[in-house]
C-alpha cells in the first residue's frame, strides 16, 4: 500500500485549527459575558432555566475546545513525524 501526505497542507491544517480555537474562545468569552450581564436584571423561573442550559453548553463548548485541542497536538504530531520520517530517508539516500 502507498500513500502520500502533503505535508503543507497538513501544517496549514493545524493552522486553521489554532485560528478557530481563537476564535470560538473570543465568542464564548463574548456570549458567557453578555449572559452574566442578563442575569444581573432577569430572574425567575425562565431565568434559572437559561442559566442552566447555558451552563450546559459552556460545559459543551470546554468539551469542544478540548478535542480541538488535541485533535490539533495530534495534527502537529503527525506534521513532525512525516517531516522527519522524509528528511531521514533523504539522509540514507545520501
């Protein structure tokens, strides 16, 4: 079996990634704000439910920045690894 990477758009990969982290991090810092903000004048019943449902998805949101995480560490890794698997068979060919 054969198989190719293509080790710039791997890395562009792990880019796109990073960027998106960024990125989903400033909207749940922006939203988790604005939450706060309500709750200081809503109370009640529909208050708490909100409350709790937005601590679900905050607690959904940690889960997703989490596997980004990884999954772009993981990226990285294999980035680091095809590079130096190539750069190693350059160097028994010399």
């Amino acid at each position: 079996m054969r198989y190719s990477v293509e080790l710039g758009e791997l890395l562009a990969f792990v880019d796109r990634l990073q960027a998106f982290e960024q990125h989903a991090e400033t909207v749940l810092t922006r939203v988790d704000g604005q939450v706060a903000d309500l709750h200081h004048t809503w109370s009640g019943a529909a208050a708490a439910a909100h409350r709790s449902r937005h601590n679900e998805w905050m607690a959904a949101a940690t889960q997703m920045r989490e596997a980004l995480a990884e999954l772009r560490a993981t990226a990285n890794r294999a980035h680091l690894n095809y590079t130096g698997a190539a750069q190693l068979n350059l160097d028994m060919l010399r």
